[in-house]
C-alpha cells in the first residue's frame, strides 16, 4: 500500500512542474502579398500609430469586469502589439485604397493620416472589441475625424479564435480609413 502512495505522489509531483508552452501569435494581413512594383499615395501619407499603454505587453488581453483587464499568462504576441497592428493596417489601408501609404516625413505636401488605438482586447463571454480614432490633417489643420467601435463574436472558443476577431476587427478599421481617403478638392 505504502508504494501505491509513494507511486502516486511521484505521477503527481511529476505533472505538478510541467511546464506549459506558451502559445505565440502574428498580427498579419490576409492579403495576398505578390511581388509588384508599388504605387506610393501622392495625396495621402501615414503619420502615427498609437497603441493604449495598457496593450503594449506581452500577453494578449482579455477584458475581465468593469474597467479590470488581465494578459493571458501563456498567449503571447510574438512581436511587439505595435509593430503587427501597424504592419497590419498599412498593407490592408494600401488593398483597400490601391495606394501605399508612405511615412509622413517622405511626403511634405500629402494629407496625414494619424491612428490610434483606445482598446483591443477579449472578453469573458467570447467577443472581441476595439475601439479606435483615426483623423486627417491637411496643412496643419484637422479635416477629418473619426471614432470606430465594435465588437465581434468569436467564431470558437480560445485565444487563437480570439487573435482571428481581433485581425478582423483591425482589418474592418482598415476599410474605413481607406474608404475616408478622399482627395482634396482642386
């Protein structure tokens, strides 16, 4: 009996220090990137991207009671929050619009294009949301701005369901940007 238990203690210590591997996940477009030659925006360039402060960690984020968030422990961006949203949204904005969009310091004449990024995260009861601003500014003045909020439903349970809403969502931000890109008047 006395080796039962001592048996059974072992099994269990064992799986107690498992270690559990974390899972690592991109922010990248669904776009078909090819090969071409490339047709930088002369009336539009992106200026900056701004993330929440509470987002630039690790772990993805999941909205669990009024105004209280937590990372998961175990779900990790690869990269830096930043650099895949920005990735992300500059080549669904260049899909959508036909144009890529150049960094704002190359383009001294083109009408900038700012974002930010209030909040991108899960919630408990398997949704996604974001809340986002983008605005346009015309020789130093404001000519456009913007508010987009929406949630949406995971299509399945777990983090790798939750990092598909959240591109979706992005991807959807991304559509409206491009599609409020229009020229100014000559």
């Amino acid at each position: 009996m006395k080796v039962v238990i001592l048996l059974l203690i072992a099994l269990l210590s064992g799986c107690a220090s498992q270690a559990i591997e974390p899972s690592y996940y991109l922010l990248r477009s669904n776009q078909d990137l090819p090969s071409s030659k490339l047709s930088p925006s002369v009336e539009f360039a992106l200026g900056t991207i701004e993330i929440a402060p509470y987002l630039n960690q690790l772990g993805l984020m999941i909205d669990i009671a009024d105004n209280q968030v937590r990372p998961a422990v175990n779900h990790l961006w690869a990269e830096p929050i930043y650099d895949g949203i920005r990735t992300l949204l500059t080549t669904d904005i260049a899909a959508a619009n036909g144009e890529q969009l150049m960094p704002a310091r190359l383009s001294t004449d083109a009408t900038v294009v700012n974002i930010r990024i209030d909040k991108l995260d899960g919630t408990l009861d398997g949704t996604a949301q974001i809340l986002a601003y983008w605005w346009l500014v015309r020789g130093g003045e404001i000519v456009n701005l913007n508010r987009f909020s929406t949630s949406r439903a995971l299509t399945a349970s777990g983090y790798s369901a939750l990092v598909e809403a959240e591109r979706g969502l992005l991807e959807e931000l991304a559509r409206k940007i491009a599609a409020s890109l229009i020229p100014a008047p000559s």
